[in-house]
C-alpha cells in the first residue's frame, strides 16, 4: 500500500510516523509546500527505522503532486492549526481553499484513491470535498469521531481509574467543542455500563472534558494537539489497508442516514478496503436525537460559509 500525508506539520509527521510504525504499508509518502520540510520530516523519520523495526519506505517532497500518483490512501492534514482562543471554524477561509487545492491536486495522480479529511473545520472540509471533487463518497473520510472517542475513552479510564484498555465508548456528532455526543449510555467497562460505576454528576464533566478535549490541548501546547490526531489516522489507514472491516466514528455524508441530508457529520461506519463499506444504526434515545439534530444544526451554518 502507498500512502501519500499532505502537510508535514506535527499533524502530519506523526501519522507518517505512527503508520510506519505499524509496518503495514509499503510507502509514505509526506508532501508539504515549504522547501526541505517534507524532506526533512521524511529522513528523520528513517533513521528511526532501524530502531522501530520497520520497514516502510518514507519519502518526502516539495509540492511535486506526481510523486503521490497511484497512491492507494492520501491524508489531506494542510491547512493552518489552532492558536488558543480559536475555534475550529474560525480557520474555514483559508482551509477551504488549501483542502479543495490539494484534493484536486491528489485526484489528479491519484483517480482511485481514499482521501482521509484532518484539516479543520474538519466536518465541513469533508464536505468540500464530496461537493468539489464528484468521487463516490464511501472514499471521503473525515477523521474527527476516531479521534474524539480516543479522547472520551482516557477521560473515562480516568474517572474509574481504569486501565484504558478497559474502556470502549464511541462519540458521535459534529467535531466541535459544542457539536460532539458522548454516548455515555452505551460506554462499558469489559461489558459493563459505565454507569454502574460512576455518578451522573461525574459522567457529565466526562462528557463536558470530552467536548474540550482539542480546546485544552491548544491552550496547553499553544497549537492544536497531533499525537492522539496521527494515532487515529493510523487506525483508520490500517482498517483501510487490512480490509479489516473495523468500526470507527467517522465524518460521512449523509442521504437521510440519522434523519439528515446533504451533510458530513460523525457516525460509526465500518472501513475496509473501498474505504466506507456502510454506515452503521445506532438506536439513539430522543435525547440522543435532539442532540444530534442541534449538531447538524451547527455543521450546516458552518458548511453556509463554504463558497461551492
């Protein structure tokens, strides 16, 4: 498998990172638009092959989209992070060209491939690229759910002082901090429901801290966060590689999935080799569906400002 990482920022750089790692694909190829960056990122990165035992072939290069063709997955991470006291869809006019450049720019080389969306506001830049690019939208990813669950599962390990790997719980919804449902509900700990242990009162400063989760992270780091961002990338490029059929939260657009039209929002799906294999029903309470509603809400006001 090759896999092309557009953006050799920390985002980036770590996906490559983790996906090498992992020793599942043949070649990643990381591009970035500054001289020497990509390349950089790329030789540090092997010289550290020997230490991880990997084999993955990791190249870098400057802004030359025909060294991605027949790339099997591209990652389109671009886009400027961030700053504390942002929102993410503070950043939707200069994304949104960047993402709908490089979309078109991979497609270009890359006909048959799986575009996996990072850049932010994540939920409305994938879908710029369903509106833009005219693929078959089981082969548009958006990350944001993988990486928001990974967050609800350490505040919820935390809360019981659990070992994580105890711990399954899934967000769905937009990926903002006002946007993501925290299915507490359905969360376990081996099977168990997470309420059995915790306190309403506490389970809801789980759910509150989820929300926040990237909100805290900038405000600490000074940049929006990239290891637990470049972790669940991996996982979905694995699932994609492996044909594994493993589910994940994803940003997917809907046609009347959930109640809802013409929108990327986060639901579980299942990823295998054609990328989206099907979206999956969960049974949601009314709550549950209020919320979701009033997320789409906020998604589409944001998806208003696109200029498609």
């Amino acid at each position: 498998m090759k896999v092309t990482i557009v953006g050799a920022g920390a985002v980036g750089a770590s996906c490559a990172e983790y996906i090498a790692i992992k020793n599942f694909a043949e070649e990643v190829v990381i591009l970035d638009i500054k001289e020497g960056f990509a390349e950089g990122k790329a030789m540090d990165l092997m010289q550290t092959a020997s230490l991880n035992y990997f084999d993955t072939q990791i190249t870098g290069i400057t802004n030359d989209y025909g060294k991605t063709s027949n790339s099997d997955v591209c990652v389109i991470t671009s886009g400027i992070p961030r700053k504390p006291g942002m929102t993410r869809e503070e950043l939707i006019g200069i994304n949104a060209g960047i993402v709908k450049s490089v979309s078109a720019n991979l497609l270009e080389h890359s006909p048959n491939t799986i575009l996996i969306v990072v850049s932010n506001p994540m939920d409305t830049m994938t879908y710029l690229v369903h509106k833009t690019t005219g693929i078959p939208k089981n082969r548009i990813i958006g990350m944001g759910g993988a990486l928001d669950s990974a967050r609800f599962k350490y505040r919820l390990a935390e809360a019981l002082s659990a070992p994580i790997s105890d711990i399954d719980g899934m967000v769905i919804g937009g990926h903002s901090d006002k946007g993501m449902i925290p299915l507490i509900r359905l969360a376990t700990r081996n099977s168990v429901p997470v309420t059995a242990f915790l306190s309403e009162e506490r389970l809801e400063k789980v759910a509150a801290d989820t929300k926040v989760g990237g909100a805290t992270l900038t405000g600490l780091l000074g940049t929006s966060a990239w290891y637990a961002p470049g972790a669940a990338v991996s996982e979905m490029v694995k699932a994609i590689a492996l044909d594994s059929h493993k589910m994940f939260p994803v940003s997917a657009l809907l046609e009347g999935e959930y109640d809802l039209n013409d929108i990327s929002i986060g639901v579980p799906v299942t990823l295998g080799k054609i990328g989206i294999e099907k979206i999956v029903k969960i049974n949601l309470t009314e709550s549950e569906k209020t919320k979701m509603q009033e997320s789409a809400v906020a998604v589409k006001k944001t998806n208003g400002l696109l200029a498609l």
